[in-house]
C-alpha cells in the first residue's frame, strides 16, 4: 500500500468526518446514524497509517480527528438542570405513553399474579411455604411486628440514612436484574417480573394471615406507587431490547437494536430515577407510624393518584387555537 494512493483513497472521507466533528455535538446528532461506523473507519485509517510509517502530518492529522471525535461520542456532557427538568416534564411521559400498550399488558400481568397468588395464599395459608422460604417468612414477621426491635427497618440498617442507602442499593439491584434478563430473547425480563409478583403475592398474604395488615400495607403504600411502576418499566424495556435483538423485522440486527434503545433507553432512564424517589420515600417517610395510619394511606393514595396522573397528561401539547386574520 502507498501513501500516495491512501490519501487519495480516504481523503473525501476524513474531509466529510473532519467538518462534521467541526460542528460538535449539533452536526454528531445530525450523523447519529453515520458517525460510530465512521469513527471506528477513521481509526483503522490512524491504524494503518502507524502501521505503515506514513508521514508524521498525516498521522497527525488523524490523531487529532480520532481524539476529537472520540470526545464527541464518549465525552462527559455538562449535567443540566434545565434538560433534567425537560426530560422529566416531557420526554418520560412522552416515551411512557408511546408504548402504553405493552406496558398496560406487563403491568396487568405482574399484578394480575401477585393478586392470584395472594388470594391463594390467604384462603389457604398453608400454600405460602410454597413460596416464601422459612427464613424469608420469618424476616418478615420480625419487620412487621410492631413489638420488634427491627420494626420497619431491615437488619442491616440502624438509621434513616443507612436505610435510604440500603433501599437504593436494593431497588436498582432488582431493577438492573430485571432489565438484564432481556438480553434471553426478552423472556428473562418477564420471568423476573413474574418471581416478583409470585414473591409480593405471597409475602402480603401471609402477612395479612398473622394479623400484620395494617402495619405492612400503611408501610408499602408509601413508596409501592414509584418503586413497583419503576420494576415493572424496567422489565418492559429489557423485554424491548432482547425482543427486537432477535426479531428485526426486515432491518438489520444493529438498526434493530439501534430502533429499540431509542424506545427503551427513556423508559429505562426514568425508572432510575423513580427508584431514587421511592428509595427516599421509603426511608424518611414509610417508617413513620407515629403519623397513624389515617395519614399513611391518604398521602400514599395520594401518590398513587398523582402517579398516574402524571403519566396520563404530563408532557401533552396544548392545542392553540389559531386566530384567523381579518383584512
């Protein structure tokens, strides 16, 4: 290969990559499509360059092009307050709504059988060590026993803050689980989904059989309405990526997987900060009983209301009534 027929070969293209990382982040989202197999490119081309000892100005030249876009594609963005706020306003109930269908199904799913399973589990209170191991059942006694040292609060946590840790740290770990599970053809994410409910089903059962009813339920209704809609989008947005990973319907895998993550990726997103939300809620909030259950189930209620508000009118556009002009 000579450097002569090289440059000749590649020069429009470093030419076309150098005047759209020119035009910083606006001209990448204009080329989002192009500009990750155009990079990769342009790295081989430095590659070969190297490689083949050509002129210091023209490895250079694609150093410099390299590490430009590199910072383009993988660099720190500014955190912006204002775009939170946009993202929070507009764009999650947006892409909630957008895929309403599917997740109204996953969601009538996961209730649906948690539901079941309590029902049958309170009718027949001997079913719950069909789910529930010994040591898990117990733990849940202990928690919920007004007379226990660890009432309302886990084992491993002494203090507001250490629980609000705790409760992120376990949030995300089920959500993040959840998600993953999609990568088996989707299908993992469901299952996920369905071992929870199995798991929340039997849990409030047998709860509601020791006599633990209001304890448990004033405690849940809290931070239920943020933590179990965030799972439940998590799930459904693991099930969108491994789903369309095998099924491409007509595209290629990778714009596929490109078209999926643009549905997943907001969903996904949002969910992890209604964990955060949930995780704070559950914390500084849930645990307090001295407020009586009166007030436990109306703010709860209240949240679960505003929730779903939220998602049903949170980011429509205001239709404006265009004025007609008069000569």
């Amino acid at each position: 290969m000579t450097q002569q027929g090289f440059v000749a070969r590649r020069r429009e293209f470093w030419n076309k990559v150098e005047s759209v990382v020119a035009g910083g982040r606006k001209e990448i989202t204009r080329n989002a499509a192009w500009f990750p197999s155009a990079f990769r490119e342009l790295t081989q081309d430095l590659n070969t360059a190297r490689a083949n000892a050509f002129d210091p100005s023209i490895i250079e030249r694609l150093n410099n092009l390299v590490l430009a876009g590199n910072q383009l594609l993988y660099g720190q963005r500014n955190w912006s307050l204002r775009g939170l706020a946009r993202f929070l306003g507009q764009g999650f109930p947006r892409a909630v709504r957008a895929q309403w269908k599917g997740i109204a199904a996953v969601h009538l799913g996961f209730y649906g059988l948690a539901l079941f399973i309590g029902f049958i589990c309170v009718a027949q209170p001997g079913m719950v060590h069909s789910f529930l191991p010994a040591g898990t059942a117990v733990r849940l006694e202990r928690m919920y026993d007004p007379d226990s040292s660890h009432f309302l609060k886990p084992r491993e946590v002494s203090s507001d803050a250490d629980m609000f840790g705790y409760y992120i740290y376990n949030n995300v770990s089920i959500a993040f689980r959840t998600f993953a599970g999609g990568i088996l053809l989707g299908v993992g994410s469901l299952l996920i989904l369905a071992f929870n409910a199995v798991f929340m089903g039997a849990a409030a059962a047998h709860l509601v059989n020791i006599g633990f009813t209001q304890t448990f339920f004033s405690f849940v209704i809290g931070h239920s309405g943020l933590e179990l809609t965030a799972i439940v989008f998590s799930g459904y947005a693991g099930f969108v990526l491994g789903y369309r990973l095998f099924v491409t319907k007509g595209l290629s895998r990778q714009a596929s997987l490109r078209e999926a993550g643009e549905t997943a990726l907001p969903i996904i997103s949002g969910s992890a900060l209604m964990l955060l939300a949930a995780a704070a809620v559950e914390a500084f909030w849930s645990s307090r009983h001295e407020l009586g259950f009166t007030v436990l189930y109306t703010a709860g209620a209240a949240l679960w209301i505003l929730l779903a508000c939220y998602f049903i009118f949170a980011g429509r556009e205001r239709k404006r009534k265009s004025r007609e002009m008069r000569p």
